[in-house]
C-alpha cells in the first residue's frame, strides 16, 4: 500500500524551501551592495608576503582609523600576481562624489612596504595598484 504525504510532511518541506530561498536572496542582495577590488603589484610583479588591508578613504574630517577598522585584512601569501576580494559598501547605495578606495601592504611588525588607490565609479570593481613605499 502507498503512502501519501501527510499535511505536516507537506507543509515542512515548503516552509524549509522557503526559508532556503529567502536566505538566499538575502546573502545574494548582501552581495550586490559589495564592492569587488583586484589588488596588483606594480610591472605586474607577484605581491609580496604580509597583511594586505584594504578601505574606504573617509571624507576630509572623518577618522582614518575608523575608515580602517571598518575595511578588509588579507593575509598575502607573496606567491599571487593578483588578489581579489570584496569590500561591503556601508553606504549601500552608490556615493554620487567619486570615492577613493586605499590598499596597504604592511609587514607583520606593521611597517609599510606598499600602498596604492583608486577611484571607485559607477562600476562596482575597482583594481588597485599597489607601489613600493621610499622611506
């Protein structure tokens, strides 16, 4: 004899499928806000081995370390010619003034051994070149 599905069996399903759909938009429109960075070495070189911070420049007046705080640390393997990775935008929505995105590559002592910027446009993938810091 077969079995029918019962009506809680039924409406478990559905509620698990909804709830894995909604989830899903969630994470994909999360994603959409996000902005996608390439980091390079200058001449095309790999990038060297440290802690590779990426942010927000704030606007004139605002705190950096705040700016800083709130952007992206990834380890570099000094092995990679290029590394990708995504930034949140905090403010959502894009800025109408043209903003300016840092990256510095730092040392695990802290010392400064890159940094470079760009401009974020319309666009929501920016490469960043990174130069060799003079001291």
């Amino acid at each position: 004899m077969k079995q029918f599905a019962t009506r809680r069996s039924v409406l478990l399903a559905f509620g698990t499928a909804t709830f894995a759909a909604a989830a899903a938009a969630r994470a994909s429109a999360a994603r959409a806000d996000d902005l996608g960075i390439t980091v390079e070495f200058e001449g095309g070189k790999t990038v060297p081995k440290g802690q590779l911070v990426v942010y927000l420049d704030p606007p004139a007046g605002q705190d950096e370390a705040r700016s800083m705080a709130a952007g992206t640390r990834i380890e570099s393997d000094g092995k990679s010619r290029k590394i990708t990775l995504s930034l949140p935008d905090p403010t959502g929505a894009r800025a109408s003034s043209p903003r300016q995105l840092v990256a510095r590559l730092e040392r695990a002592d802290g010392w400064l051994l890159a940094r470079g910027s760009a401009q974020i446009k319309d666009d929501t993938h920016a490469v960043v070149t990174l130069h060799t810091v003079m001291y």
